[in-house]
C-alpha cells in the first residue's frame, strides 16, 4: 500500500506556498517560495510576514486586511491583483505584482490555527499585458494563474512539519478529496468528506470497484480508465449516483467532481487525485423549487376558478348590485381566511377547528362552542369546508341564531374511519323555517358534501333553530 508524503507533496508543489500562524510569522515555506521571494526558509521562518516584507502602504493594508479576514471568519479570501515590492538581493526595492489566495487551516478545536497563503508572481505578465496586451495564457505565468484553483483546492497543506499534521489539514478539507494508485485504482489516501460520502466504508488499500461495487455499472470506472489513457482530467456536475448506505438500500446523490491524472517522473499517469463536493442538498432544493413553482401555479388556476364560480353564483342568486358586493366580498374574505391558515401550515393542509375557529371568529367566540378529535384536513377540503362553513355562518348571522344576542351555536364533529360525521346545531335565536326557493349557499353546501367531499348534508328546519349534519368523507383525516 502507497504512504502519502505530505511534506514532500507541499515541498514539490509548482507554485509558492507558505504557512503562517495566528501572528503572522512563517512556520513552513516551500522551495517555489523561495525561489519566487528570493529568500531562504532558514531567512523567514520564525519572522512576521511584514518584518520579511515590510510594506506601510495600501498594499501592506489589504494583505494584512485578507490574512486577518481569514483568521477571523474561518472563510478562505483571495486578492485577485496587488502590486507589492519586496527587497532584492541587493537590498533595493523591487517593483512586483501577485496573486494571492489565502486559506484557514483549523486546529483540533475547530478555531482557525494557521493561514496558507498560496502566491503567483504575475509580475511578467503584468509587464507583457500592459506592453503588448497579451491574453492571459501566452505567458508561463499565465499559465500558472489558470492552474491557481486545482493547486489551492488539492494544497490545502498544515503548517506544521510533520506528515500526520499535513494529513490532517488534508482530510479536514470542506470537499470530498481522493488519491487512486495503479491500474486498479487503489486508494491510497480518502478524506473525511470522501469516506462520509460513501458512508463510512474502509477504502485505503482497496481498489473503487471493491469499496464501491454500486458504482462499477454507472459508468465512473470507465471515467478513471479513460483519464488514465489520455492523461486529461475529466469533471461533471451534479452528476447522479447510486451509493449503497449502511442500511444495504441505494440512494442517489449528485456530486461536482474532478479526475486530475497524477504524472510520475516519466511523463506516465501514476494515479488520479479526486475531488469534488456532494450537491445532494442543492439539487434536491432546485427540484423541490419547481415542484412548489408548479404547485404554486395550480393552486393560482384553482383559486381563480373559485372566484369566478362565486361571482357568477352571487350574481345570479343576487342581482341588486350593492346586495351582490356585499355577499361577494364577505365570500371572497372567507376564501381568504383559509388561504392565510393554508399558508402558514405550508399548504400541506390545516386543522378542522382551526378552519371553524377562522370562519366563526366574528361573531363572537362566547357565543360558539366547537367540540371534536383532531382532524387534519387536506388543502382542498379546508377549502371546501372553510366555503361551506362560510355559509352557514352567513345564514346563521342574518336570519338563524347569531342573528339575535340570545343565540348560541354548537358543532360536534366525530371520526369514524375517514368518515366525519358533523353536526351544527343552532338554538336560542329564530325559528327555522324551511326556504321557500333555494338560494346560492343552500347549493354550495350541497355540491360542496356530496361532489367535493363524497357525502351529503342534511337540513331540519326546527322551532329551535336550524340543525345540519354533514357526513362527508376526509382523506387527510388523522
């Protein structure tokens, strides 16, 4: 099984890293950064990053700004572009520009222990760009700012020198990070984010059709095989996957990944670094957004229906148009009330009391007693029944019980199955007589029982008041 040599992996990286602790000072330099500052590691280890590189001016802020923003947040922080001299060998100042992206690297408690700074000198390129104006990879330097985010992302280093503290800071990164070997593509190295991934599984001397046998018909080996071969990286994103979890079941993911060839001092493909991230979250919002866009879109076309249907019915049921605008309005508000009590329970449904409480609410909760189980109604029947109730309490306020300050109203409901069985009982206010022609809520109330809810109504007109018993069947019952 191949060993990892995280200080030779840092060593060996093409462009200049260094590592610097909570103050400031370098505890780790590599060899691209002492060539890139002209300074030995034996010269800055151990010293403040401004007393190397004094700088009192607005360069000197915005580093010492973006090294402390990462101290500070825990968040990595790049400065795109900034022109800081540093001394030459001969001591005198030296006109240089940089790229630089700095990166936390946390410690066992979770705080932010050391700053990696990775740096470009763009200082060729600068000249060349405003001298000839030449796209961004005519230069070697220019090439080395293209290559800056695969080298930050797979040289998160620790500051520390020893190989388990460079492993750390590796296995610790945000995104999934692997290390395949040979043909088989062995694992030799796989981060906390990579074995969280596939659930804890033993991958480190296995090859990825053993670790992960789910895999080997959907087509990712056959990825490893080919960037292999051609010695070109390959990547997708939110590509599906099927992983098997500890359960034995499978279960999609999508991730972001990348398969970087490892090139051996020959020129030969020796391995495949991978990194990625798992989307699995992302891609489940996005899709869970259009589904409520849809649903959204529904609900618009069936309210819009409903709206209209009362406004036809009023209007023919009420023709004097200042009657009409009364009982068109007070429809439309009690429409209203359940879509509020809809919305704040997400539209996945909403409790029976909850919808008799929102309709009866006006006049007067003293007057009103409400006795029942729990029922929890689907969105479209608290619609129906919040309509239906609606016109009952209407009727009740102008002609029946509620019409009169003696008068009470009771509902008792029960559940049998997916049966309710309800009753709204009305004493105490007029008597009730039977209508003599039949208006628009005496139909309301009939289709909405027995086409909406699958059951049926039924009035008795009585010297103590009007008493209605709905049995209507409730899918969202519980």
């Amino acid at each position: 099984m191949h060993r990892i040599d995280f200080n030779a992996l840092f060593e060996v990286l093409p462009s200049p890293h260094n590592i610097l602790d909570r103050e400031l000072r370098f505890v780790a330099v590599n060899s691209a950064y002492e060539r890139a500052t002209g300074r030995s590691r034996e010269e800055l280890i151990g010293r403040g990053m401004f007393e190397a590189f004094p700088n009192p001016g607005e360069a000197g802020r915005r580093l010492n700004e973006s090294l402390n923003k990462v101290l500070q947040t825990g968040e990595p922080d790049t400065l795109a572009f900034i022109h800081y001299e540093i001394p030459g060998p001969d001591g005198q100042m030296q006109d240089r520009y940089w790229t630089a992206v700095h990166t936390p690297i946390m410690g066992q408690d979770g705080a932010v222990e050391f700053v990696l700074q990775n740096t470009v000198d763009v200082t060729d390129w600068q000249k060349a760009q405003a001298a000839a104006a030449l796209p961004l990879g005519a230069t070697p330097v220019g090439t080395a700012l293209l290559q800056r985010a695969q080298e930050a992302e797979r040289a998160q280093v620790s500051a520390v020198q020893s190989g388990e503290e460079f492993q750390r800071l590796f296995r610790q990164a945000p995104g999934f990070i692997a290390v395949l070997t040979g043909p088989e593509h062995t694992f030799t190295f796989a981060n906390d984010a990579y074995l969280k991934l596939i659930g804890g599984r033993q991958a480190v001397g296995r090859t990825v059709a053993q670790v992960l046998p789910e895999v080997v018909g959907q087509g990712f080996i056959d990825l490893l095989k080919q960037v292999q071969s051609s010695g070109e990286p390959i990547g997708m994103t939110a590509a599906p996957i099927l992983l098997e979890g500890k359960d034995g079941a499978l279960r999609q993911r999508f991730v972001d990944f990348t398969y970087q060839p490892i090139f051996d001092g020959k020129g030969g493909v020796s391995g495949i670094f991978v990194q990625g991230a798992d989307r699995t979250n992302e891609v489940r919002a996005a899709e869970r957004q259009k589904l409520l866009v849809d649903e959204l879109n529904h609900r618009v076309k069936n309210s819009l229906a409903t709206v209209q249907s009362i406004a036809a019915q009023t209007l023919r049921s009420t023709p004097d148009p200042a009657a009409f605008r009364e009982a068109f309005e007070a429809r439309i508000m009690a429409l209203s009330t359940v879509h509020n009590l809809l919305t704040g329970a997400g539209w996945v449904g909403a409790d029976l009391r909850g919808v008799l409480e929102g309709e009866l609410s006006p006049h007067g909760a003293e007057r009103v007693s409400l006795e029942g189980p729990k029922v929890e109604l689907s969105a479209q029947e608290a619609l129906s029944l919040a309509m239906l109730f609606h016109e009952l309490a209407t009727n009740a306020a102008k002609y029946g019980a509620l019409s009169t300050a003696e008068g009470r109203l009771a509902v008792r409901w029960a559940l049998e199955g997916e049966r309710l069985m309800l009753s709204w009982t009305e004493r105490g206010g007029p008597a009730a007589t039977t209508p003599t022609r039949r208006g628009f809520g005496s139909r309301l109330i009939e289709r909405t029982a027995s086409h909406e809810l699958g059951g049926r109504a039924t009035a008795r007109y009585e010297p103590e008041g009007l008493r209605l018993d709905l049995d209507v069947t409730v899918g969202g019952a519980g």
